[in-house]
C-alpha cells in the first residue's frame, strides 16, 4: 500500500469513525448486565450538571460587593433569592491554562487543559471532569452522560459545541433539540428491539474489519504515523465497546412516562423563544435526572461563536456581540439584562429540582449544579474573576448560602463596581491559588471518583464541604 493509499485509508476510515460518533448515543455502560444488584446500584444516586454561558457578564452588575454568610445577592444573581442557601457563589477564580485564551473557553471548562489556540498547533484536550464521573457512576444508568448544547455535534476544534471529552480527549456530540433528546432518552428502538440490535451487530461487523485493516496496514507505517494510527485504534476500540454496552440495554425496558410529563416534550421549541427553550433544556434534565436514565449532565447554554438573542425583553444583538461592548453603557445594560434574564431560566431549574422528591429530600439534594463561564470580561477575553457558582448537594454534604470571595483579601478597598475595576479584576488574577479546578476536585470527590487533584488543582474547597 502506497503511502498516498494509506492516508486516504486513514481519511476515509477517520470520516467513517467520526459518522459513528455522531450517530451513536454514548453511554459509557459497563460491560455487564444492566441492573446488577450491587451496592453501588442500591446506593442513593449522586448527580452532576454542568450548565455554560458564555462570552462572560457583566461584572458590574453580576459581582457580589460583601462575602462570607451575609452578602447581598447581586443584581444579576437576584432571580436566585428564594434559592440562596442552596448554593455558593464564588469570586477570583480561573484556570491557570485558560489565561488569555478566547474561542476555547468551553473546551476547557471542565478539562483545565492548556490548548494553544494562538500558534496553529494541533488541537488537543484532555478528559473532562463530568466523564471522569461518567466513567465512576455510568455503569449504574442507561446513558452515562448526557452532553447538550446551543448546537448539536462536536463544533470545530478551538470552538467546540460539547462540554464533554473522552479520555482521549476527543469532544462527544451534543443535541440540541428537546424533541430528539426525549425520543433517545424514553422513545422506543426504531423498527423495535430485534432491528436496533441488527444494527449494532452489523455496526460490529464493519468495526472488526476497520481493526483487521488497520493492524495490516501497521505494520507498513513508519514510527510517527504508527503512533497516529494507535490513536485512531484505540478510538475505534471505545466505539467498539459502547456497542457491545448499548446491546446490553436493549432488553432494559426504558421508564414509561406520565402523559402529561411528556407532553411537553412532543413539539419543536424554537430557538428564537430563548427563555422558553432555555426552560424546557432544562425541564428534560430534570426528567433524565429524576427518572434515573442518567446522573451526569453537560448543558451549553450557548458557545462562544453562537449565544441566542432575547426577543423576549428586547434583545435582538447576539451575546457574543453584547460581549464586544468597548465599555458601551447601553450594550453593558442589555448584557446585565441579558445576565439576569438566564439567570430566572436558571432559577426555574432550581425551582424545578426543588419540587421533585428524591426519597425524602428534594432531588436538587442529591445533585450538584455548576453554572459559569469560561470567560469573565468579553470584550478583551479575559479569563481571570470568573462567574461561577455551586448549587445543589447538600445531601452530599456541602455548605452553602455563601460568598467565597478570593480578591478581596487582596483589594485596599471595597468593591466599587466601577468598568475599570472590573477589567481590572478579570485581567490578571488576584489569588494564584483560587483556581476552579479545586471546585472541580470537590465535585470529583464527592461522586466517589477517586482523584485526590484534577488538572492544577492544590486541593477541594474546604469552606463548602
């Protein structure tokens, strides 16, 4: 085989790989059978969700001015009054390798990865925290993870539509549409039981002859592309095994829904109704959460590129433009509307796993919500004072009701909430120490995945736990 032959059999065989990955739903499910009767399975269920915004806030009106027990919420944080024991915000956090990066935000929000967007390098990620949990707790759920976004698919590399990376860190798809996600979450197998498993048992078949050609072509490639082709193999591998694992299932029978539970979900929501789209994303993580098909959410309220316009309160500029504001006070206060107005979508969520019971506690208890941003100051992309706060897990154990406050014991004064304080803020970070991958260590820990640090981290959050 010619070495041109080679690469196209690589291409082709990449673009074939990358077709799976887009049409195959990814629960990483033990290879055993579902339901096994274990202590893990018996165990109260521990749950993540990880909910993005991006481009940043305007921190003039989202920062908190006092910290500990007694702060005020901030104007853009006001939606979230009834709920302000259930969560912590926090102030002066970053992650040492996203400092002045722009487009990546996302992709490195729950990884902490240092990928260079500037110099052409190649893209490269690492595994994301919620599939470190995925990997932990999956075994016990249909679906390990659930990744959802603005935008189905992966995105492009440096601007990626899913929160979520594999191992290897390679982005899984996210969906995008409530409709779709509800029919893969509770909708019966297309043609039945016996048709979806001749499907995975002729998506087997092509896989094995993908392995038996490659390991033939190994052994004509030089070190390097060995090395690539490795890579690739052990892609087709993971594939491999989340088919063997999806066949696993298909005898489970999948949870059958109260009519009016599902009804909402029987129609297309536009996009162009953001708040109602926003709610209703957020209404079918409560039903997967609460139903137990998964415990591990990854929700992109919108990517960098690509954040939704608010004609409900007259919004009409995309975020990613209301981020470009050049210190504007008419585009700062259609961004502080804009901070709230996701805010109240958010508060829903609360409100919403508040309602449901879990046992004898609300299911918001037994779930932790991170919310946040990988970005603080939009208009010069600005990493350092993130937006982020902690929600939900009191039943695992977490303090909450509180500001957790890193820049203050390095101000001479109190907060002024004046545009150049804030640029100030987000520009360089105060405290080398207060990085969020200690948050994400604590989240970590507290779904029994065994890591004493993530990424950078020193240590968890000892104030919250």
């Amino acid at each position: 085989m010619s070495h041109i032959q080679s690469q196209r059999w690589l291409l082709n065989r990449r673009h074939f790989l990358h077709g799976l990955g887009t049409t195959v739903a990814l629960p990483l499910l033990d290879a055993m059978i579902p339901m096994r009767a274990s202590a893990a399975a018996t165990a109260k269920p521990k749950r993540s969700v990880f909910v993005y915004i991006p481009n940043g806030v305007n921190g003039m009106a989202w920062q908190c001015k006092q910290s500990g027990k007694g702060y005020e919420l901030s104007p853009s944080l006001k939606p979230l009054e009834k709920h302000r024991e259930d969560f912590t915000v926090f102030s002066g956090l970053h992650h040492p390798n996203g400092l002045g990066q722009a487009h990546v935000c996302a992709d490195t929000w729950l990884t902490g990865a240092k990928i260079d967007a500037q110099s052409g390098r190649k893209y490269e990620n690492t595994i994301s925290a919620d599939q470190m949990m995925a990997e932990t707790v999956g075994q016990q759920t249909r679906f390990s993870s659930l990744e959802l976004s603005i935008s189905s698919g992966t995105g492009q590399p440096f601007n990626s539509s899913s929160l979520a990376f594999s191992r290897d860190g390679v982005p899984l798809p996210a969906e995008d549409n409530p409709k779709t996600i509800f029919n893969r979450l509770f909708g019966e197998e297309p043609g039945g039981i016996a048709a979806q498993r001749n499907r995975l048992l002729k998506r087997r078949s092509v896989l094995d002859e993908v392995l038996e050609d490659a390991n033939a072509l190994r052994r004509e490639l030089g070190k390097d592309d060995r090395t690539k082709l490795d890579e690739y193999l052990h892609a087709v591998r993971d594939v491999e095994q989340r088919t063997e694992r999806l066949d696993a299932w298909l005898d489970v029978p999948k949870p059958k829904l109260d009519p009016k539970l599902a009804a909402p979900f029987q129609r297309d929501v536009p996009k162009a109704q953001a708040g109602e789209y926003w709610r209703t994303m957020f209404d079918i993580i409560v039903l997967a959460l609460r139903t137990d098909m998964t415990r591990v959410v990854t929700y992109m309220n919108g990517s960098e590129g690509n954040g939704l316009a608010i004609p409900e309160i007259q919004i009409t500029q995309a975020r990613h433009n209301l981020s470009h504001h050049n210190g504007d006070p008419v585009v700062l206060e259609r961004l502080a509307k804009s901070d709230a107005f996701i805010m109240q979508q958010f508060a829903h969520f609360l409100d919403e796993l508040t309602k449901v019971k879990d046992g004898d506690e609300p299911l918001l208890n037994r779930t932790m919500v991170l919310f946040g941003s990988g970005m603080s100051y939009g208009h010069s992309h600005c990493n350092s004072n993130l937006p982020i706060l902690l929600a939900g897990g009191k039943g695992l154990g977490f303090k909450h009701g509180q500001h957790i406050d890193y820049n203050r014991p390095h101000l001479k004064e109190d907060y002024t909430l004046s545009y150049d304080e804030w640029r100030s803020l987000c520009g360089k970070p105060k405290d080398d120490k207060a990085r969020l991958s200690n948050v994400l260590v604590t989240m970590l820990q507290k779904m029994d995945v065994k890591a004493e640090m993530f990424v950078d981290s020193l240590g968890p959050v000892s104030e919250i736990v």
